[in-house]
C-alpha cells in the first residue's frame, strides 16, 4: 500500500514485479538490519540488487518517482564504494544516529521517540 501510495506501483503489477519490489527493499536495507558490522563484499548485495533490476526493466508499469532517482544514485555509489573498498561497516548505528537527530516535516510521529 505505502508503495502506490509513494508513486512506486500502480496497483496493476504482475506476481514478478510485486515480489521484486519487496525482495528488493529487503536488499537494499540489509546492511541496517543488524547492529553488527556488513561485510558488503562478501554480501553479494550488488548481484542481487541487479537480479531485481532486470525485472524492473521487464515488468515495471510505471517509473520510480524523479526525487528518488538521486537517492538510489547516492545509495549504489556508496554500496559500490564499499564493495571495492572490501569494508566491514556497522551500518545501523551510523543511520540510528541519523535519524535520532533529524527533524521530520511529514506530520508523523518521529520512528525512534
């Protein structure tokens, strides 16, 4: 629902795309699940970020929004970055302590108060 809502779906998506989606933010988060350090090489996170790739290409009904492109371009290059660096990150901690400072506008509740 948050992803037709947000402009990712249409609500008319095949099984494929449905489950590329979620199997995609699943990846994409992975390294923020745990509060142990990701080792991002040896994930194979970039592998399987690509295996969802290709069915967004076949079976995508209508673009991302245009605000997320930056995000998903900042978020790849820093995956990659890590990947070639072979580097062994806490993630969770760093975004924690992100999102504990950040003031949100949207008129939801803040995730972590």
């Amino acid at each position: 629902e948050q992803s037709r809502r947000m402009k990712f779906l249409t609500g008319q998506e095949n099984e494929a795309m449905l489950h590329a989606h979620k199997q995609s933010g699943f990846t994409v988060g992975e390294p923020f699940w745990e509060s142990t350090p990701f080792d991002f090489q040896g994930s194979n996170i970039s592998t399987r970020m690509g295996e969802h790739t290709a069915v967004f290409l076949r079976h995508r009904l209508t673009p991302p929004p245009e605000e997320v492109y930056t995000l998903h371009r900042k978020l790849a290059g820093a995956y990659m970055l890590c990947i070639k660096l072979g580097a062994i990150v806490e993630s969770r901690s760093i975004l924690q302590e992100f999102v504990e400072k950040h003031e949100f506008d949207d008129g939801l509740p803040h995730p972590l108060r």
